[in-house]
C-alpha cells in the first residue's frame, strides 16, 4: 500500500487549555491537574526556567507514536540548564524514558506536543540564579500543526532579536520568550502568519518561534548557531534531509535585502514543522508559491518523523512496544 505523505500534522490547535492527562512533577507521574506551582516561585516571577518542545508522530499504519529526537531535545535542555545554572537529577536518557512512560500513560493515539520544563522552584525574593531549589517537570498534549504548513506570509519585525549577551536565545530561557511573544503578536495583529527577526547588528536572525531558511538560485541558506539564534533541531534535521537529497547548502549571515530576492522561504521548528513562506512584508516571494525545495524536504520530513523511511529511523523513540 502506499505510503501517505503528510507535511501538515493533524489534531488540536495549540490554543486548546491543557487539563487532562498525566505528566511527570516533583519525580513522579502524577495527573496534571495535581501538578500544580505557588504563585511565589521564582521562575513564575521572573522567567528563571527553560524548556523544550518535542513532537510524537503518530503512525496509523504501524499503530505506532514516535517521539522525534526525544534525546537531542533532552540533551539541549541540560545544556540550558548548564546556562541558568539549573540542578537537573537527570540525564537526557531517563528524561525521554519519562516522557516514553507518561505517553504510554495517556494511552495517546495521536500526534502530541511534549513539554519538558526545568526551573528555579525557591519561593524567594532574590533575582539571583545560584542557591535556589530546581524543579524539572513534563507534560504533554494532543496537537496539530502549530502554523499552517504551506503559503505563511511573514514581516520583518521591528523587535530585534535578543542578543547573547542580553538573554541568550541558545538556551531555551522561558523569560526570553517575551522577545518572541512580543514580534509574533505585533506580526499577526497587523495581519501576518509570523515574524522574521533581525539581530542587533541588522542581519537576519531566525522566526520568533523557528529557525529560518531561504533557497537562491538551487542553494538552501539558513543562519549560523552565532546569529542568536536556538540552536534548532529541526534545522539540523533540515541539513541533514539536504545532504541526502543532493541539495546544496550554505549556513552564513544572511542580509534583509537578500529576503526581497530569495526564491523560496521556510520555517524550520518542531512546532512549525516545515512551513513554506510565501510572501515577506507583502512581497511575493519568488513566484508566490511553496517553492520545488521547499516541497522535497517537506516531503521526506514528513515521512522521516512518521517512521516511514528506514534511513531515518535513529532519529525517532517509539512509545508502544514494538
Ligand atoms: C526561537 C526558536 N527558534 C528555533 C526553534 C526551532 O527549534 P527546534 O527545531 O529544536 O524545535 C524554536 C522552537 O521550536 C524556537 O522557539
């Protein structure tokens, strides 16, 4: 039979209120509605943790839920860690063997969002960083896409982009999510599906919630892990899908003008997944449609998430035994 191609993910819009299901507080799985922080913790207060967004892909055919790069994300998260000098008792390992554990416990036969957090739990005062209790916890929910997959129009925002030495997008800071909560609203207030962010030195930076890329004349660029930019999974992904499609790829500074000139446009992120950009502060980006790359990658992502090509199969932990 043939295989279904999917570049969008279906399920629930990421604006549902998250009530049910059990997650992983305080060492153990616990129901989410018992898993709950007072409202003097320090990160609550002042933004003093850090996250992750992983996705599971659910597979009908094989009747099989993949969390994608569960170990990668996980292993990102104690380098944020590291950052914010944040305990965390566990390694990257037994963190995806949680999550494998509170999936098979939601019994989700669906694609899921998962959302580990790491923070400062002290109910203090003080804006320090050392001498406080960490907490780390994780919680998940049924979700489709995050943006739509194809035709998003994006502007060149007006918030640059935080810069390393003031919050630094290498980690994964929730108090650093302002920056790209303030970009996104003012993007789709004014009519726009998201933001392009410059960094401080007027070179493109990333999305305000993805990694960034744009194809010239057959070449895929996307920006380097020094333009404040997260250090994304995806685009890893995306590099590693180009090698094997035979798809040149450059990762340099890339300029605001060379965004009027690009032939094709996407996001890359595990929530945006690969999402074509089409048009870029109401200009058409090349002749206005997903461009010939940009549907390739998506193609071979989607089935790469899915567990429908073998090549790719290292990158995904299945949640039922198989
Ligand atoms: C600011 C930002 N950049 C890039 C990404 C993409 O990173 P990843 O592919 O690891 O999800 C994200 C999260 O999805 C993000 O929030």
């Amino acid at each position: 039979m043939a295989q279904v191609v999917a570049t969008s993910a279906q399920g629930p819009s990421p604006k549902q209120e998250i009530e049910n299901g059990y997650c992983f507080f305080k060492g153990q799985i616990v129901p989410l509605a018992d898993a709950n922080v007072n409202i003097s913790t320090h990160a609550l207060n002042y933004g003093t943790g850090c996250f992750e967004g992983i996705r599971a892909y659910w597979n009908e055919e094989q009747e099989q839920l993949y969390i994608m790069k569960g170990l990668e994300h996980y292993q990102r998260l104690l380098k944020s860690c590291k950052i914010l000098k944040i305990q965390c008792p566990y390694t990257a390992q037994q963190l995806l063997d949680y999550t494998v554990e509170i999936l098979a416990k939601n019994q989700y036969r669906q694609n899921v969002y998962i959302r580990p957090l790491a923070f400062k739990a002290s109910q203090v005062i003080k804006v320090t960083l050392s001498g406080l209790r960490d907490e780390v916890a994780i919680f998940a929910v049924p979700m489709g896409d995050y943006v739509k997959t194809e035709g998003l129009s994006a502007v060149v925002s007006n918030w640059q982009r935080v810069s390393d030495n003031i919050i630094p997008s290498r980690a994964k800071v929730t108090g650093g999510y302002i920056n790209a909560a303030l970009a996104n609203d003012a993007a789709t207030t004014d009519g726009y599906d998201e933001a392009i962010m410059l960094s401080t030195d007027g070179q493109v930076s990333e999305a305000s919630s993805a990694n960034f890329f744009i194809v010239r004349e057959g070449t895929l660029v996307t920006t380097p892990i020094t333009s404040d930019i997260l250090e994304g999974i995806t685009r890893r992904a995306v590099l590693q899908l180009a090698d094997a499609l035979g798809i040149p790829y450059e990762v340099r500074a890339i300029d605001r003008t060379e965004l009027y000139v690009a032939d094709e446009m996407f996001l890359a992120g595990t929530g945006a997944q690969i999402a074509s950009i089409t048009s870029v502060d109401r200009r058409p980006v090349g002749d206005g449609t997903t461009g010939p790359i940009t549907e390739q990658l998506q193609a071979l992502y989607g089935r790469a998430v899915r567990g429908q090509d073998e090549r790719y199969r290292d990158w995904l932990t299945p949640v039922y035994g198989e």
